[in-house]
C-alpha cells in the first residue's frame, strides 16, 4: 500500500533526518514506529500523510505519487486536534460535514463516500466509543481518554484505509492507554486497517506492531524492520514471547 522510494527530507538549517531512505507497507499490515527524540519518527508520519514532501524521491499511496493529503488517510495526534468551540458531537461530525460540502470529488473525499447523514454516523461512532452520555460536552469538559476517544470516532467515521497515529496515548493514564489500544486493535481487524503508530514506549510497540521499524540516528538511509511474533501470537496468550520481543528491542534501540 505505502512504497517510500529512496526519499531525502530535512528541515532548513537542521541536520538531514533521511537520505536514501526507502520503505514498503502492504495494505492490512499493522506498524510500530521506534527511535530517539529527533530522530524523525513524527516526520516520517507528516510525509506519509502528506503534509510534508520529501526533497528527492517519492511516497506512493495505494500506487498513486503523493502530492497533498489523500482523503483515505486518516491521522490521530497526541493532542487530539478537536475543537475547543465544539461538542464532541459536533467534533465529530465535523469531517462528515466538510467532506459533503466538496462532494465525493476524489481530492477532498473518496469517490465512494457514505451517502448516510452526518448526524447519523456520528451517533453510531459515539454510542460505540462510550461517548453518548458526553456526547454534549465540550473537550475541556472531559478527561484525556474521553477525548482522544472522540479524536478516533471522528477518524474513523471517515472510513480510511490508513490510519496514522502520532504518539496518541502517550498522555493517559494506562487504564485508558491500554483500553484505547484494545479498541485500535479491534477495528483495524473489522476493517482491515493499515495502521501505521509512531511512540515512545516499546511495550505499546510490541501490543500494536506486527511489523516494528527502528529509526536510528540521523541521517537515516535503511529501514530496520523486526517482525514481531508476538502480535501475531497475542501479547496477552503469549506473554514469554511478549517479554522476549521487549527485550530484543531494547537491544536494537541500544545499536540504533
């Protein structure tokens, strides 16, 4: 689904962070996205999401060259990116809305887009995040897990074929972290999700990355893929080779 061919990307007056770098993602597999602060993780995420454009080489998507955001991808950040001004109803109607607005156009919303009222898929998505009974509220009203549940009903309600995440459990509590990572899980099975998750913690690496690709020190030029049995296992059914692959990626966060 993501071929990343040979790309060189670095911000002005700052050190290079890929040069040469190439990269394949097929359609249905799930990422973890592993490396040091400054390494370059979040900035691969922005290039694969198009909001960054590498200087050299090219990022194909689904085989189409990406030159702008595609309506397919969809992005969840540490922050949420919710509206402060909007419910968490109305935040997660808002990309329904917009996409109607354009039309099923092929730029700003696939061709095939839900013919289903906003109102409606909204509700569905709430009612199956557990966020009916807030629904009404606005984000400063709720807790962190509240609303970055409300950041991935709104997502998802758009129906992407990609999602992208940028550190977005890192500020829950683990009650919370450990039962949006569960939810993450569930849906890319339904949906057959490529999922594609940049963070910090090799735990969270190993629960939601079949495929785990290490980012060492800048400049990068190879990508470092370790698969990872244990998502296939179950972390959880498996908890020897859970601790094992933590383990192996400490040791290779050590080498990067």
């Amino acid at each position: 689904m993501i071929e990343v061919k040979s790309i060189e990307f670095g911000y002005p007056d700052r050190p290079v962070l890929f040069t040469g770098f190439s990269w394949q993602v097929a359609a249905g597999q799930a990422w973890s996205v592993l490396g040091a602060s400054g390494c370059g993780k979040s900035t691969l995420l922005y290039l694969l999401a198009g909001l960054r454009f590498p200087v050299r080489g090219e990022i194909l998507v689904g085989g189409v060259l990406l030159h702008r955001p595609r309506p397919g991808t969809g992005l969840i950040l540490q922050d949420y990116g919710l509206l402060p001004w909007a419910t968490l109803r109305q935040n997660v109607m808002r990309g329904s809305k917009i996409r109607r607005f354009y039309g099923p156009d092929g730029r700003h919303a696939p061709r095939s887009i839900t013919t289903s009222p906003a109102d409606a898929v909204a509700q569905q998505w709430l009612e199956r995040l557990d966020l009916l009974r807030v629904a009404d509220q606005f984000p400063g009203q709720v807790s962190g897990g509240q609303r970055q549940r409300a950041a991935i009903a709104r997502t998802l309600s758009l129906e992407p074929d990609l999602l992208l995440m940028d550190e977005p459990f890192a500020s829950l509590d683990a009650p919370s972290r450990e039962s949006l990572q569960k939810l993450v899980l569930q849906f890319r099975q339904e949906r057959g999700l490529t999922t594609i998750i940049v963070t910090h913690s090799i735990e969270e690496a190993v629960v939601l990355g079949e495929y785990i690709l290490i980012l060492g020190k800048p400049p990068i030029h190879r990508a470092r893929v370790i698969q990872n049995p244990a998502f296939i296992q179950g972390a959880v059914a498996d908890p020897a080779g859970y601790f094992e692959m933590c383990n192996q990626l400490r040791s290779e966060l050590d080498l990067a």
